[in-house]
C-alpha cells in the first residue's frame, strides 16, 4: 500500500525535450529567451503570479531545461492577461508576454491545455468568430464560451446580461465586415505561407 | 487635418458609450472622427494566442485599409480608443519593421489579399492625439459646465502605456490626470493606474478577474475618488459590471463609478447625459456628473 503511492518527482533528463525552447525562441518576439538571468522581477511585478502553478520565472527556466509537458499543461500560461508589466520590466528585455503567447500557441497546437478551462475555449472560440464574420459579437462570443466551459455560470449571469441588454449595450445582431471573401483569402495566405514551413496550422473552420 | 477613426467591436456593443461619447468630443472640439472602412476585428489577445501570423495579418489588413482610405496623404492618423486595438495594431506595424521575416511575409500575405501596406499609418490613442495635438488649454477653453473639483482617480490600465508608445510614461503616465484637471475636476494621487485589470479573466477565471478589479477599486475610493476615468471598454465594463458582485463578494461598499474619459470631457463641455451615453451606466453616477 505504502509502496503505491509513492511516485518520482524528479525527471530524468532523458524525458525532456531538448528541442522545445529552440523552438519557443524561433517566434518573432521570443529570440532572447537565452539571455534569462533567473532574477524573478517578471513574477515580482505580475499581477496574476500568486495564483499561477508555476511564476513566470520559473516557466522561463522550465522552458529553457526542455519540461515541455508540464509548461504546456500549466495553468500558468493562460492566467496570463497580457498585461506586459514583466516585459517592461525584465532587466535582460526578453520580451516575456510574447514568450507565454509562443506557449499557449504550442498548447493549443498540440492540444494538452487544462480540460474545460475556459481561457483557451474563449480564444478559440473569438478566433472561429473573427475567421468567419471579420469581427467579433460580444454577446454571441461569452454564450458560446459558456456552453462549452460552464453553462451553470451562464444562468448565474442571466441578471448581467438583461442589464446590459437593457441599457442597449448587447445587440444579438451578429456582426460582419463586407469583404468576408477578402479577409478569407487573407487567412488562407496565411496558412499558406505556414504549411510552406511545415507548421501544421490551426485552421479551425467549421 | 482628417482623423480616421478605428472602433473595433467593444465600441460597437458593450463600449458604445465609449464611442458616442468620444464622436460627440471630437465633434465639439471640430474635429471630425472618420470611421474606417470596412475594419475587422484586431485580433485582440485571443488570436495572438491560437496563431501569432493570422493575429498579425488581421490587424495589418486594417493598417493596410486605413494607408489606402488617407486620401494620398502621406501621414495617415489612425485614432484607436480601445487599448486592446491600440496595442495589437502598434505591435503589428513595429514587428513588420523590427522582424524582417515577419514583414516579408506579410507583404506577401497582403497581396495574396489584393492589399498593400509600406508603414504610413500613425497610430494613435485619442487621449494622446486629446493632450499632444490639441492641447490642455485650447480643451479647457470648451468647458461649460463646473466639474466642482470631483475627486477623479485617472485609470491609464495596462496594455496603452506597455509596451510599444511614446506618448507617456510607462510607471507613472500623466496625460489623464492633466486632462481631468484642465476639465476642472481634481485627480487623486494614485499609484495603480498602470496596473492591470484581468482584461478577460472576470469572464473566464472570475474571482481571480473580480480580486483584481477590488483591488484597484478599493485603493481609488482610499484615496477618496468618487470616479474612475478609463480608457478601455474592457477595464471600463470590469470596474463597471462586476462592482454589484464584488461588494457582496467582500462585504464592501465600494461605490466608485468608473466612466470613460471622454463623457468626462463631454459633461464638463455641456453635452448631455444622452448624447454621451452616461444613461447605460449600470452603476449610479454623482451628482457632479448630473447636467
């Protein structure tokens, strides 16, 4: 019984990926991940990182040694706000919200993000709206977020809703630019260019 | 001089009384806003978060828009009023230049598209094209009604002062709190107005979003604000939506009533309650604000 329930904590190196942070450095806006000085200023000033599973800090340490799984998996990354206090900040200018963004690129491209946490769900979901309609409808974005995390908190939120309806704040008129052809052949350019560059593309389309 | 004018979606729905309120200023102070033509959505941080290359494209189609839409003009000035936007667009025309693969490929991505960007746009905030261009003194010369030295606490959030602009300081901006008092209201000492309200998080990860909006609620009523200006339809719906919730969360009586900058300007410039788009406020205004 005892024996069971006792697991390593401590991996080996054999199980890290000694490719990943290559890899996360070669984004534009991430190729000074090399120069980290590990002085903990970005975990100092963010306001998200006492509720984070990993600080920044560490998740550019993490991301360095190869723990590819675990960043991938955090929480970490998707509390981040984009706030860019930590880029700001970091004494070395790494610019560390492109960083996270290079993260929950890779997360949501190799679909390990936390089950039903709702941040991923919600960029998803913006991004299907903005690919079919070249805008986004707030109303319509936050009722399909919430069917697909929680549709208990949609109820919960009946009374914000009618209020903001009320004060014509939230039409259900869906949103549109013109030249939705145009914007698609934008997209389809774009996926293009990164299927020449054997990056398997998201292309969510319905 | 002709400013073209990008909304983006909070203006058109949760923020509308951010840009009633901004068109009625700009109109008194005779200075036409042009929407732009056809703009899509920039992106915002949801797309950079799924695929950098197609949140890049959507905001340089945009910039690409608005250099065509300038009337061959060689400088064409873009007015961004939410900081999400103002943000996206600015990293976009930055990373074209600074990433030469990046702008390459963009270039490429462009024409696929039938557009063609070269970098012309200058993209604004109206707070900065409000303070620089126009000018504290030639904006107090429009005031009519007396703000009566309303304790305002200047909200700047994260994402107009962080990263990319110029305009102000990145620790300690300024621009909002000169503006408030050429108004004649009296903005507070405050050390928060830089720090980040969750943006999407009171949607997604609630309590954390709420905490973060509490936090910056209580230390402006501390300080014996009774408004909080904002500059973003997301920090303004955060501070302004979730104030019912927080109080019960927390056993508080914060009563602080977050408003847009611009129905500020539009109160102290005689325009109506209408006009500016103050009736869609979910939380009760002072009686300063009352015309």
């Amino acid at each position: 019984m005892f024996q069971q329930g006792i697991q390593r904590r401590i991996k080996y190196q054999a199980e890290l990926d000694g490719n990943f942070a290559k890899e996360i450095a070669s984004t534009p806006g991430c190729d000074n991940l090399f120069s980290c000085i590990q002085c903990g200023k970005c975990s100092g000033t963010c306001p998200l990182s006492i509720y984070m599973d990993f600080t920044p800090r560490r998740v550019i340490a993490m991301t360095r040694a190869g723990f590819k799984e675990d960043v991938l998996r955090s929480q970490t990354i998707w509390l981040c706000a984009s706030c860019y206090s930590c880029t700001v900040e970091c004494p070395k200018e790494i610019k560390i919200t492109d960083v996270m963004y290079a993260l929950k690129q890779r997360a949501i491209k190799d679909k390990v993000y936390p089950k039903r946490f709702p941040t991923p769900v919600l960029a998803r979901e913006f991004f299907r709206s903005v690919w079919k309609y070249g805008r986004n409808t707030e109303s319509w974005l936050i009722v399909r977020m919430y069917l697909k995390s929680n549709p208990f908190k949609m109820i919960m939120q009946g009374l914000l809703g009618f209020n903001l309806w009320r004060t014509g704040r939230m039409g259900l008129k869906t949103e549109s630019i013109k030249d939705r052809t145009g914007l698609q052949r934008l997209l389809e350019a774009v996926e293009r260019a990164e299927q020449k560059e054997n990056r398997t593309p998201m292309g969510e389309r319905e | 001089m002709k400013y073209l004018y990008y909304p983006g979606c909070s203006l058109k729905g949760t923020g509308r009384a951010y840009e009633e309120s901004l068109l009625a200023v700009f109109g008194a102070l005779h200075l036409p806003l042009q929407e732009l033509d056809d703009w899509n959505c920039c992106g915002a941080t949801a797309y950079m978060a799924v695929d950098e290359m197609k949140a890049f494209a959507l905001a340089a189609r945009n910039l690409a828009l608005a250099e065509a839409q300038g009337s061959g003009n060689d400088d064409v000035t873009l007015v961004v009023p939410c900081n999400a936007c103002y943000l996206v667009l600015m990293k976009t025309q930055r990373y074209m230049q600074e990433y030469a693969e990046v702008g390459k490929k963009l270039t490429r991505i462009l024409e696929a598209a039938g557009l063609h960007y070269e970098g012309k746009v200058a993209i604004r905030h109206p707070l900065d094209v409000l303070v620089n261009d126009i000018g504290l003194e030639h904006i107090s010369g429009h005031v009519k009604h007396s703000l009566g030295d309303l304790p305002v606490a200047a909200y700047y959030g994260c994402q107009m002062v962080r990263p990319y602009s110029t305009f102000d300081d990145q620790h300690n901006p300024m621009s909002m709190d000169r503006l408030a008092k050429a108004l004649g209201a009296a903005p507070v000492d405050w050390p928060l107005k830089t720090r980040c309200c969750g943006g999407a998080l009171t949607g997604t990860i609630e309590n954390v979003g709420v905490r973060l909006n509490y936090i910056l609620l209580k230390e402006a009523q501390k300080r014996g604000a009774q408004v909080m200006t904002t500059a973003c339809p997301l920090c303004q719906f955060n501070l302004e939506c979730y104030q019912g919730s927080m109080n019960r969360q927390y056993e508080e009586r914060i009563h602080v009533t977050p408003i847009y900058f611009s129905q500020l300007m539009g109160v102290a410039f005689g325009l109506s309650q209408h006009t500016l788009g103050l009736h869609r406020s979910l939380v009760p205004m002072p009686q300063q604000l009352a015309i």
